[in-house]
C-alpha cells in the first residue's frame, strides 16, 4: 500500500507550497483538496448556479464524475476562493469532494504515494494516514502573505478586507458542524510562521525520522 501524508491547517497556511516542496523532495503525487473545491466552485459558476441554491448545486453535481486536478489560474482569484468557502459547508459537497480524494488516491502512478492537502484531510478523510501534518501560523502573518500573493497575481486588494476575510473562514471552517478544522489526532505540528528554509527543516526531521 503507497504511503499517504496528510497536510491539514487553516486558510492561507500554506499548505500548498509545503505540500509540493514534499511531494518534490519525497517523490509523491500532490492532491490538493483546496484545488478541487475551487473546481466545483469555477464550474458551478460558470453554469450561473449561486453558492445558497443548494438544489441546484446538488443537481450539478450528479453530472460531474470526476473533477479535474489540472491547475489554473482563474482558480486562484479571490472570487472563486469565496465560493468555495461557502459550498464548502455544505456536507453532500464535502462528501462528493472526499469521494474524489479517495478516488484520485486509486489512480495509478509511478509515485512513492501520495501527499494530500486540507482542512480535515487527517481529521476525516485519511483517518489512517502513514504521517498526518498540521499547519499552524499566525493569522496576521497568513493576511498579509496572501495580501501580497493578490497583488503580485495583479488583483486589488485591501489588506484590513483580506484579514477579516481569514478571520471569518477561520471561523466557519472551526464552527461548521460537517467535518470542522481541528488538528487530527496524532498529527505533527509545523510552525510556518517564519521563514520556509526553518519550515523545511521542522518537516526534514520529522519524515526522515521516521523513515
């Protein structure tokens, strides 16, 4: 059975960029959860279905067998990061999201295993994984990193609006009843707070510890 690392943490954590630095270095496909939701999200909106109507998002989905995993820049703007928020509370989204998880795991590949990036990717998803990692940075810290990502991507940005955006997404991921933002059980802590040289040496010794 191929090894499955988890990568849970909250909203601009950085996840992705620790996810693909892992999956490089250890030889391991990256399936970034965060990605998928997006996807909906983009292909929702472009059937012009609002994220509140539930049943119409419901019927979109019974027609969608397999989401691309293929990345994009339009679902890096800020608009469609909303909307995946949003549907994200729903639990037939999040179901239909994890069943596309464990589906992508089954796929073949020449990899070593897998590395898989979320929010409740350890907690709920991949209870069983080899090695389950849990994001921890401080919320300031995540507003004005993604601050700097919009403005770099050429999107305008308030940074008082992206913190509170952080804030709330904070909140509804660690409130929602379905599958909240919580530190799986087991999971190691990584601090990414300061600079990734320091984040990557916290992530050697604790994989090539166990290796």
């Amino acid at each position: 059975m191929k090894k499955i690392i988890t990568v849970d943490g909250p909203a601009g954590s950085g996840k992705e960029k620790i996810s693909r630095y892992i999956a490089r270095k250890y030889k391991l496909y990256h399936l970034d959860s965060g990605l998928l939701y997006r996807r909906l999200a983009y292909e929702l909106e472009k059937k012009n279905i609002k994220t509140f109507q539930v049943s119409k998002i419901k019927s979109a989905i019974k027609n969608f067998k397999k989401l691309s995993l293929r990345k994009a820049k339009m679902l890096r703007k800020e608009q469609i990061g909303k909307a995946a928020s949003e549907i994200a509370k729903i639990d037939f989204v999040r179901d239909f999201i994890n069943s596309q998880q464990r589906l992508a795991t089954k796929a073949p590949n020449k990899k070593k295993g897998f590395i898989i990036d979320g929010r409740d990717i350890g907690s709920v998803v991949f209870k069983k994984a080899s090695l389950k990692l849990y994001i921890d940075v401080d919320v300031n810290i995540r507003a004005k990193r993604r601050y700097k990502q919009l403005i770099d991507n050429g999107e305008k940005s308030i940074y008082l609006n992206i913190l509170k955006d952080i804030k709330l997404r904070d909140k509804t991921d660690k409130t929602r009843i379905n599958s909240p933002l919580v530190v799986p059980k087991g999971a190691k802590i990584i601090d990414n707070s300061h600079t990734f040289k320091n984040t990557i040496a916290q992530i050697r010794n604790i994989i090539e510890g166990i290796n």
